[in-house]
C-alpha cells in the first residue's frame, strides 16, 4: 500500500474532523472509518467529497453499494485502492 497516500487521505480526514496531527499520524491502511476513526456519517460524506475533488474518486458512491458490514468494515486502505496511481 502507498503509505504518501495513506497520509494524504489521512490529511483529508483530519481536515474534515478538526482532530490534531497526532490523531491523523496514527491513521494506517488498515485504520477501518467506523471503528477506528469514529467517523459519522456526515464526516464520511464530506471525506468523500475531498477526496473527489482531489482523485476524482466518487467514495459516496462506492460506499451506497456497500452493505452494512461492508461499510463498518471499510477501512482506509480500501479507500486507497479505489484511487487510480
């Protein structure tokens, strides 16, 4: 996995949450959204929409297909994968 991306999308994250550095220089590939993070669902969608500014990634998208388990198993990495390098 391309740890200069996990920390990009890391970045993103601490943006939409206001957390310090130190919360976002623990986020890793596996670091799921739900569980680990604690994201809600309005800092997810905002996520997504940085990170469809930025990767032209639609994470709102991929995340409606998912079932539920699937999006509170959703880490970060998968977020990664879905961004073209």
């Amino acid at each position: 996995m391309d740890g200069a991306l996990i920390r990009e999308l890391a970045g993103l994250l601490r943006a939409v949450t206001g957390e310090d550095e130190a919360w976002a220089a623990a986020i890793t590939a596996a670091s799921r959204l739900e569980d680990d993070l604690g994201l809600e669902s309005g800092e997810l969608a905002a996520w997504g929409d940085a990170v469809r500014v930025r990767y032209g990634v639609d994470v709102v998208g991929y995340v409606t297909g998912l079932d539920l388990d699937q999006i509170i198993a959703l880490t970060v990495g998968d977020v990664a994968a879905l961004v073209p390098r």
